[in-house]
C-alpha cells in the first residue's frame, strides 16, 4: 500500500501548490473604472491588461495597451486590435483585493490539508489487525 507521501509524489505537490497559487492570485481580483483618459492611463501606468466599453459594443480585455496616435493598440480574442480613444467610453484596470485573497488562500490551503488526511487515512493499515 502506497503512503501518503509517495501517493502525492514532489511532481503532484509541485502542480498543486501552483495550481493553487494561480488561482488565489487571480480569484480574488475586480475590474475599477478608471477616473483618468484611456491615453494617460495607458502611458503612465503601462497596465499589463485594460477592459475598455464602447457604445452599442460588449466590453472588450485589451492585453499589452498602447497608444499609437489616437488609437489604444493590444492584443484582444487572440489577434491584435486597435480602437480610436474617441469611441472608447470608460476604461477599467484589475484590482486585487489582499484581504480576499489572504482569505482565500487560507481555505484552499485547508482544503489541500482536508484532503490530504482524508487519502493517508484511506490508505493507512493503522491499527489493523
């Protein structure tokens, strides 16, 4: 019978701390309208992503953002788009929040520790006679 620690092996905790890692980091994260022009968000804070809504047009996650003359350039659905600032009606960034995610990191953590003692429970011979 297999033991606890050969049953998760340091290649499965490896991918689970960082699985859980991902998703703590990501989970807990909202879009924030920003109060300043898509151009000087853009150039003073380089976001790595922005949301940005046009009328009559579903919102729209722009990776990599520049400005190229009166246009906000990046990479969008896979291909690389560009969109006239003057269309462009509200712009958002990501936001964390440490709180949730502090939080969240302690359920999955107990969560992994659940699940641990539950499979060395199952395949434990402790006691048996």
């Amino acid at each position: 019978m297999k033991g606890p620690t050969e049953f998760m092996g340091l290649g499965w905790g490896r991918r689970i701390a960082w699985a859980f890692f991902v998703v703590q980091m990501t989970a807990c994260s909202s879009w924030r309208v920003e109060q300043v022009s898509p151009a000087q968000l853009v150039t003073e804070k380089s976001p790595h992503e922005v949301r940005i809504s046009r009328v009559g047009q579903a919102p729209l996650v722009v990776a990599k953002p520049t400005i190229v003359g009166d246009s906000l350039i990046g990479v969008a659905q896979g291909a690389t788009h560009g969109v006239p600032l003057a269309d462009i009606t509200t712009i958002a960034t990501r936001q964390g929040n440490p709180l949730k995610s502090v939080l969240f990191g302690v359920v999955l953590a107990g969560t992994a520790l659940a699940i641990t003692v539950a499979v060395a429970a199952a395949n434990c011979d402790c006691g048996a006679v």
